[in-house]
C-alpha cells in the first residue's frame, strides 16, 4: 500500500559542518609556512620599498598610477600605449597556471592561492586564541559564557585586525603609501580609500575566516576546468589503497599479514582544511596541500611502518605499483608533450615580453598629418603642411627635443624646414613624465621639388638634445602640383 504524504525533495545544498584542522608538523607544512610568509610579507612590505626615479616622478617601487595611467615597477614604466605588457603577462599567468596543474595538479590551490595563504593565517589565529582541534570544537558546542564571549571577540578582533591590513595594503599600491598613511590617520584620504579597505577589509573577513573551503568548493571555478588540464601522468595526492586496506588497529611492532598499513587513525582526515577524507579516491574538494601527507608519514612513524602511504603520485603509478613495478621516476611524468608545449608557449611569450622591454624606444612620440586643408600657399608661394606632434617625455626631468625634416633622395636637405607653433627654432621641451601635443609646420621652398610634387616622402627625426636617443618616422608632404 503506497502512501499519499508528499515526499519533500532532497536539499540541493547541504549546511555547512564547520572544519577546525589539526596542527601537523612535517615538510609540507613547513613549505606551506615558508611561502605564507614570503608572500604575506611580499603583499605588505612591497608598497614601503623606496625607488629614486628623479625629482619629478613618485619614488614607490611597485606603484600603480591609474590618475596618471602608469604602471611603476622599480626600474620599469608602463605607458597606457604599452598594455600589451600587461596583457602578455595576464597570458603568462593563465599559461602558468595550465602548466603547473597539468604536472603537479592544483598545486597553486594548495600553496600559493591567496583564499588558501590567509585562510591558514586565520586558521593559526583561531588556532593560538582557542586552541588546538579539539579545544575548538569543544569551544563550538559550549554555551555562551565569559570564556567563550571573550575567545571569540578576541579571535574575531584579530581577523578584523589582518582584514583591515590586508585592505590597507592594498590602496598603498595605487598612490603613495607613507602620503597616504598620514591621509588615513588624520581624516584627510579620499572616501575612495576608505571604501576600499573597508570593503576588502570584510571580504578577507568573511572569506578567511568563515567561508574558507566554501569559497574553494562553490565560488572558485578552478576546481571544475582543473580536471581538463590533468591527465594519468598528472602528479597530485592519493591513497595507497593496495597497501593500506582492510584498515585495522595496530600498535608498534605489530604484524598482521591480513590486515593493511591503515589503522584508521582519521588523522589524514583531522588536518584536511577541506574536510575531506583523501582515502575515499579524487574529489573536486582536494587542494593537494599535502598536509594529509605529513600526519600520515607521523603515523607511519609511529607503528614502526613505511612512509608514503599517502603521497603525491600519478595515477599510472598506481597500476605500476599494484603490480610490484618500480616506481616511475617523477620527471618522466613531468616532462611530457603537454607540459613541454605549455612551457614553450610560456617561455616564448616571456622572452617576447623581456625583449619588447628592452627594445622599446627611448623616445615615444608620433605625428599625425593634419589635412584640412591639405596644404597651405604663403604669400611667398612657399608651400606648407601642418602636422600634431605627440611627443612623451619618460624621464624623470623635463628634455629638450629636436625636430629635423630629411627630404628623400635626390631632394637638397634645405628645401624643406621645420616650424614649432609657439617655440623658437626646431626645439622643444616636454615637462618630466608628461605628453605634449605640439602643433608642427613642415615648409616647403618656392619651386623646390616638394612643393610643385602632389606626394614628397619624407623622414622626421625627433633627437633628445641631452644624449645620442634618436627616433624617426616616415610620412607624407602634400604639395601643389604644377
């Protein structure tokens, strides 16, 4: 007999069961420490690093001018013309990131992602305020009293605390940050910066310390286009199932031929920050952070058996190692045609971009025929066509240009001159880090060959009167065809 009570579909989400990892020690760890704080105190000490550009141009390091459209980076400058750099380098970071997840899987999740190095700094504050696994899911299940108000709002302060900081370094890379610092303390910053850092001040808030593997699991695209980049030569975590199954309790020196290296100790569970069991196979979870490593080799050596039960291994291992073979050797997974094309490609647009950097000219300008009218008789019947000159200056002192016109080939060099609207002779300066528009006459004799011609090509040399730099370009002279 069927009943006819409705039946309530399952959840399409399920709630959230907090995760409070155990404190592990091991090399994994440790590189995990190791890169925290280098990349923590690269993010907040960077925008304090001092760079002399000149008297004229800001002395930041690493400063990204968008009211001036520069980008600064130590002995670098980027022009807005010059985003291709920019954009070379966004194409470098994706083409890093295919590259590292097709030969190490999602490496960069579990070592280098920013969600994943202040969600550990979060998860060391919480850690220090309440203790350790144990402490705080006890800490969870109490009721509200003094103790648990005062761990909490400590706990909470100290998160709002990294928040506040992280959002503060993050404006002194757009403006000066020792000027802007002082801006911030006395009240007198733009309602622009403390936007920002309230705004990012409560995301990193929110996100490390209460959203953290949600973030990873629900918001991050990654986890689901990673699968793409990976294939069975890809190198992540696994369980070594062939070798810890049937799992059973074990003390040192104990031997049982029936029973597996596991003893179920959950500790590879207990440390995972994705709360996570790495024994039940692959998951999308999975940040191959290698912390379930370093707790199940501390087992391992603990019941007197071999590490490596759990480590980082591709997946044609597995059937090698099934069958008794030697274990293949981590390069050979590595160095495959996938990963070599993706760091060719990588190689090739660096070089590209270093060259570019390197080869770009001292000199920026360009000029602009201006060919309403197409050409102008003097009362002489000289012959004149006017030109934009857009010159930009990138030192940090105001230089002098000169403009010399060289006519083609056959052509006397005094047919042609240059006039400067509002300059005296064929020189003209342009303020330290600034462009110019410079209204530009070329003249062309009575009866000289450009003048009686209905095109003349002709050269314009534009030379930084302080040193040797020289630039040219080439461009047209209309004239009045006889």
């Amino acid at each position: 007999m069927s009943s006819t009570e409705p039946v309530e579909p399952p959840p399409l989400y399920a709630a959230r069961e907090p995760i409070f990892p155990r404190r592990v020690k091991g090399q994994f760890r440790s590189l995990k420490w190791i890169l925290m704080s280098l990349m923590l105190g690269f993010y907040y000490i960077t925008p304090w690093i001092r760079w002399d550009r000149g008297p004229e141009l800001p002395h930041q390091a690493v400063l990204m001018d968008l009211a001036n459209r520069r980008f600064f980076f130590f002995m670098i400058e980027i022009w807005p013309h010059e985003f291709y750099f920019v954009a070379g380098l966004l194409i470098m970071a994706g083409l890093g990131l295919f590259l590292f997840t097709s030969a190490l899987g999602r490496v960069w999740c579990g070592y280098a992602c920013p969600q994943t190095v202040w969600t550990d700094l979060f998860i060391l504050v919480e850690r220090w305020v309440e203790g350790d696994r144990n402490a705080r899911i006890r800490l969870l299940r109490q009721n509200w009293n003094a103790e648990k108000i005062r761990k909490r709002v400590t706990k909470w302060g100290l998160w709002l605390l990294i928040g506040v900081a992280t959002g503060g370094a993050w404006v002194f890379y757009f403006t000066d940050a020792p000027t802007l610092l002082s801006d911030l303390v006395h009240g007198t910053a733009s309602p622009v910066a403390y936007i920002t850092i309230t705004v990012a001040a409560l995301t990193t808030f929110a996100f490390g310390g209460f959203a953290r593997e949600q973030i990873c699991i629900y918001a991050c695209p990654w986890p689901r286009i990673q699968a793409a980049m990976m294939d069975e030569d890809t190198i992540t975590i696994a369980y070594r199932e062939w070798r810890g199954e049937p799992r059973g309790k074990m003390k040192k020196g104990e031997h049982d031929p029936t029973q597996g290296d596991c003893i179920d100790c959950m500790a590879c569970f207990n440390v995972c920050p994705m709360g996570i069991d790495i024994r039940d196979g692959q998951q999308l979870e999975c940040i191959t952070c290698g912390l379930c490593i370093d707790a199940c080799n501390e087992m391992m050596d603990k019941i007197g058996k071999p590490r490596g039960l759990i480590g980082y291994m591709a997946l044609k291992d597995e059937t090698n190692e099934k069958a008794g073979n030697p274990v293949v050797n981590v390069w050979k997974h590595i160095l495959r045609p996938r990963t070599i094309l993706y760091f060719t490609l990588w190689g090739a647009i660096g070089v590209g971009l270093v060259a570019a950097l390197f080869l770009r000219s001292p000199i920026d300008f360009n000029i602009t025929p201006n060919r309403d009218p197409l050409y102008v008789v003097e009362p002489n019947g000289a012959i004149r066509n006017i030109y934009t000159l857009r010159l930009r200056n990138k030192a940090g002192e105001a230089t002098t240009f000169a403009v010399t016109v060289v006519p083609p080939e056959g052509v006397a060099q005094n047919a042609m001159s240059v006039v400067l609207e509002g300059q005296q002779g064929n020189t003209v300066t342009v303020p330290a880090d600034e462009t110019m528009n410079q209204r530009l006459y070329i003249m062309a004799k009575p009866g000289s060959v450009p003048a009686t011609s209905d095109r003349t090509e002709m050269r314009i040399w534009i030379s930084d009167t302080a040193s040797t730099d020289r630039v040219s370009t080439d461009t047209v002279f209309n004239g009045r065809a006889q």
